[in-house]
C-alpha cells in the first residue's frame, strides 16, 4: 500500500473513518479559518524589526510568563489536560481500532468501534496525557535550544558582521539538532498507538523497536508529509492573504470555498494517510515471522 493507497484502503473497508475523522479535521480547519489565520495575517503586518527580533521578542514573552503561573492555574491547567485526554482517548480508542481491523483483515464488521473503547480506553487516554505533557516539555527545549543561534544570528546580521561565521555554523548545528529532535519525538510518540491498539504491555518499547526497524524510511515518508503540508499552508496563507485585501461578495465566497473547505478535504486525507501509514509499518514489523522480527 504506497502512497494515496494510505487513504484509500482503510476508507473503502470503513467509511465511518472518514466521517469520525472528516468532523475532526473540520473542526480543526474552521479554528484556523476564523482564529488562526487572522491572527497569522495580523502577526505579519506588524514592523517590530527584522524576523529574528520578532522571534525573541515571542519567545520572551513565553517564557516569561511560564514562572508567572500560579499554583492555582497550574492546577486547572491540570485538569483541563486530563479532562482533554479523557474524552479523546474515547474517540480515539474508537476510531483507531476501527483503522486497525482496516489494516490486519480482520472478518469483524460491526462493533469495533465499542470494542475498541472497551479495551484500549484506558490506555490511548493516558498515552494522549503523556503525549500532551511531554509535547509541552519538548516545546520548552525546543525555544531554550533555538535561543543561542537566534541571539548570535540577530547580533551577526545588525551589529556585529564579524560573527557571521560563527552564526552560520551554530545555526547549521541548531537545525541538525531539531531537526533529528522533532523527528524522532514525532516518530517515536506516533508508533506509541499502534502499540497500545495492539499490545497491553511495554507499549512504548515496541512501538520504538517497530519504528527503529525502517526508521530512515519513516523518516522520510514524515519528511514528505510535513513539506506537503508546509507548502500547501503556505499557498492557503497566501490566498487568505490575497482575498482579504478586499471586501467583496465574490472573495468571500471563495475565501470560504478555498480556506475551509478544500483546507479541510486536504486536512482530511493527510490526517488519515498519516495514520494509516503509522499502523501499516507497526502491523508489518510485529507481523513478520519471527526469525526476521527479532
């Protein structure tokens, strides 16, 4: 099953895939229709220098606020985070069940969705709690690890030109080192499901150990998910960009046509070719006679 294979398999086996994640994903496309983009769009008319000081200047301000949290924010904070994981690890226990049995023939038709709450609820809920804390963490070491290239960059390119060899090195250094950070928490905490669809013990381990298998692959067929998406976000920024310079009838029709509803079409299949492809190279790994799997 290679590439637009991803989405069509499992759709055609189960339809209700396409409707429990086609809502998900609509939802998701009309946040960044009426809160997102606007927000994009004003960010880049703003003049606060060149993008480097933007940049700091944002990341002063998160984290500058993170010490300002208090004890009783945290706690809500909490609670949200759990509330959030629980009532997504319904849907989702559900749902990637349903897309499992897609991908391992299994004869069951009905019920695997219930079935799937029934047993993996617990599971994919507290997965979801750990993704959500560590994303958080991971982002803080992100903004921590970028802040030496972009102060020496900044510095480099307004005040000191003397500097720029040393900025064109630290920043080659800085994105090798995110680059591979990213991809592997993305890769590792992706095949984490699969596993816990699966298996009821040491799921994180054999989620990685089916992922290690064909990593350099996975890597790059991420790699080409993240640029589809990045151009495509790109060219929708642009049009959003092009038809709110003016306010007619026609551009708000087509705003509405191009950046929700072929946003979400889009969103739609990417969502669930990416997750397709996820359980795909689990279930081959785990499913490969022994001799080979070990």
């Amino acid at each position: 099953m290679k590439g637009f294979g991803y989405f069509i398999k499992p759709v055609r086996k189960k339809p209700l895939l396409l409707v429990i994640l086609g809502v998900i994903t609509f939802l998701y496309c009309y946040m960044e229709y009426t809160f997102l983009m606007p927000i994009v769009f004003g960010i880049s008319t703003l003049k606060t220098g060149n993008a480097f000081d933007s940049i700091m200047h944002l990341i002063q301000l998160v984290l500058s606020y993170i010490p300002s949290i208090s004890p009783t924010v945290f706690v809500y904070l909490i609670i949200s985070v759990v509330a959030f994981s629980m009532v997504a690890g319904l849907l989702m226990s559900g749902t990637l069940n349903i897309l499992n049995s897609t991908l391992v023939e299994s004869d069951k038709q009905k019920g695997t969705f219930a079935e799937g709450i029934r047993k993996h609820y617990l599971k994919i809920s507290r997965i979801t709690f750990l993704t959500i804390v560590y994303s958080v963490l991971f982002t803080i070491f992100i903004i921590v690890v970028s802040i030496p290239s972009i102060v020496i960059t900044s510095a480099s390119i307004t005040e000191k030109p003397e500097l720029l060899t040393v900025a064109y090195i630290l920043d080659f250094i800085t994105v090798g080192v995110l680059f591979f950070s990213i991809m592997f928490f993305k890769i590792y905490i992706s095949f984490w499901y699969p596993a816990a669809i699966n298996y009821n013990k040491k799921l994180f381990a054999m989620g990685k150990r089916a992922a290690d298998h064909s990593f350099w692959g996975v890597l790059f067929r991420f790699l080409g998910f993240d640029l589809l998406v990045f151009v495509f976000q790109m060219g929708l920024f642009y049009m959003n960009n092009v038809l709110t310079r003016n306010n007619s009838i026609v551009s708000e029709f087509f705003g509405v046509v191009i950046l929700l509803i072929v946003n979400w079409i889009f969103k739609t299949i990417i969502l669930i070719s990416i997750i397709s492809f996820v359980f795909s190279k689990f279930l081959a790994y785990w499913n490969r006679p022994k001799s080979t799997a070990n």
